[in-house]
C-alpha cells in the first residue's frame, strides 16, 4: 500500500461516517482539519509483547505537532484503525483499536 492508497481507503470510511462521539473536539464538520497526508511510523503495540512493533499509516493527528495529543493510525497488517500516542523518547505507542475509522475516532 502507499500514500494514495491510503488516502482513498480513509475517504471511503469518511463516507461511511454517519455519528461521531469524540472528547477532543472533532466532529463530521471538523475531521477535515485534522486529517494528515499519511505517513509512515513503527508503532510498538500495547499488549505486553504478545505481538510485534510494526508500521502504521498515520491518517489523523489531534495537534498540529506530532508529539501532543493522540493520532489515528491504518494497520495494514490487521486491516484496523489504531489510536497511537507518541511518547516522550519519539517512539509510538498503539492505546486501542478497532475495525473502522469511527471505532478509533469514538475510542479516542
């Protein structure tokens, strides 16, 4: 998968976004500023080493900087959308996921 592909899988779960249950002030009328030309980070996962750091597709970050506030990121491996925190040594960290867009923005 690349950049292009990666776009046109979150315009396709843009449109199948009907409600929104976000903390962080993003709504259906705001996503648009907070979506990121995706890219690419190593993500280590969350469940005590029972799976492997991989590469995520970064599609949302909350803050304008990287290293504030949470990210949305594509698993290609899982085909699953993952909250991602970066944490203070620049290394990512997967909090939770879930099969759609929605699931990560709701579990944000």
């Amino acid at each position: 998968m690349n950049s292009q592909d990666i776009q046109e899988l979150v315009q396709q779960e843009l449109r199948k976004l009907r409600e929104l249950e976000n903390f962080h002030g993003i709504t259906p009328d705001t996503i648009q500023q907070f979506l990121v030309d995706p890219f690419q980070v190593l993500v280590h996962p969350d469940d005590g080493g029972e799976t492997s750091s991989r590469y995520m597709w970064i599609i949302l970050q909350e803050c304008k900087e990287i290293n504030q506030g949470y990210l949305i990121a594509y698993d290609p491996l899982l085909n699953q959308f993952d909250v991602v925190e970066q944490l203070r040594d620049g290394s990512f960290l997967q909090v939770c996921g879930g099969p759609s867009f929605a699931d990560a923005l709701n579990g944000m």
